[in-house]
C-alpha cells in the first residue's frame, strides 16, 4: 500500500490552509460531542504551541482550518498532532464503551503479524497550504466557510454553527473565538 503525503513548508510569517478527514470519510465528527472535543482540542493546542486561529468548519467528515504560527519555531505536524490526537483517543475510548462491534467493524485496521490499529482521522498528511498575503487570506476563509452552504446543510455560513463565519459576522458569543492578529477584516 502507497501512503500519501503531504509536504509541509513551515516558513515564518507564513499562514496556513489545513484540511484533514475522517477515517475513511466517514462522518465521526456529525454530532456536537465529538464536535465539541475537537473544539477543545483545537483551543488547547493553540494556547499550549503558539498559533493563532484566523478560521475554522467542521463538517461531519472532514475540518478546514486557517491559522498562522506566531513563533518561527512553530511546526504544523505537531499542531495537527496536537489537534487531532486528543479527539481520536476521546472517540475511540467512547466507542469501546458504547459501540465496540461498529468500531471492530468500520475503524479498526489490520496491521502485518496480526495486529491492528484503530483510526479515527484518514492516514496521510492531509492537505497544507502555505498563505502569505491578505488576497490569498480571504479567499481561503471565504472558501473555508462557503463549504456547509455548499454541501445543503445551512443556506448562509454564519448559520453553521460549527465555524468561525458567525464570529465574523459578529455573532457573540461564538463557539471559538478567533484570534486578534488576523492583518485584517473579512467580509463573508
């Protein structure tokens, strides 16, 4: 089997673009529980590794995420560890407990020699990209927050409210505050 990667360009003053999906695209992130870690996860990881959020969706399968390094020495790899790695152990602890045949069936994977593993986001790097100016800024979060509107689920993006598109219409309190240093206003 052929893992994907995914390179990562870790220059500062540099602002990224991350998405990442479920195991398999199946949607472990449909209910606010689970939501709601993934909330937690990502406001703990920032405070502990210096970054800050300028965007954020989470749709049922998969999480869009704008966010820019405050520190040089600040690594993607290990905000996505940071971020993902608390949901996963939440989850699969949750389903050991309340669904042990689904997660045999749907998340765990057999490994050489008889051993498996469980997953919960999909293997590989998911997809980076490196933002370095405003123009290019807007038009990810535009993207980022259009995706509910795109997929039926809401008809506006401050209607999702699993996104920072309410914070930046002005909807307070939001769900995740955004963080102040974005260089400058969005409009959605």
């Amino acid at each position: 089997m052929i893992r994907k990667t995914c390179r990562r360009y870790d220059v500062p003053g540099h602002a990224h673009e991350l998405t990442f999906s479920c195991y398999r695209r199946l949607p472990l992130l449909s209910r606010d529980r689970t939501r709601r870690w993934f909330v937690e996860a990502l406001d703990t990881a920032r405070s502990r590794l210096g970054f800050d959020l300028w965007g954020y969706v989470i749709m049922p399968e998969l999480v869009h995420l704008l966010i820019w390094p405050r520190q040089a020495e600040c690594r993607i790899a290990r905000v996505l560890r940071h971020v993902k790695r608390p949901v996963a152990r939440r989850a699969i602890a949750f389903l050991e407990r309340r669904a042990p045949d689904w997660l045999d069936r749907y998340l765990t994977v057999p490994r050489p020699r008889g051993a498996s593993v469980r997953r919960f986001w999909q293997a590989g790097g998911g997809y980076d990209r490196n933002l370095y100016d405003a123009r290019t800024d807007s038009f990810a979060l535009s993207y980022i927050h259009a995706n509910p509107v795109r997929r039926g689920l809401v008809e506006r993006p401050e209607e999702w409210p699993w996104s920072s598109a309410a914070w930046y219409a002005g909807h307070r309190p939001a769900t995740l505050e955004m963080d102040p240093t974005l260089p400058r206003v969005y409009e959605l």
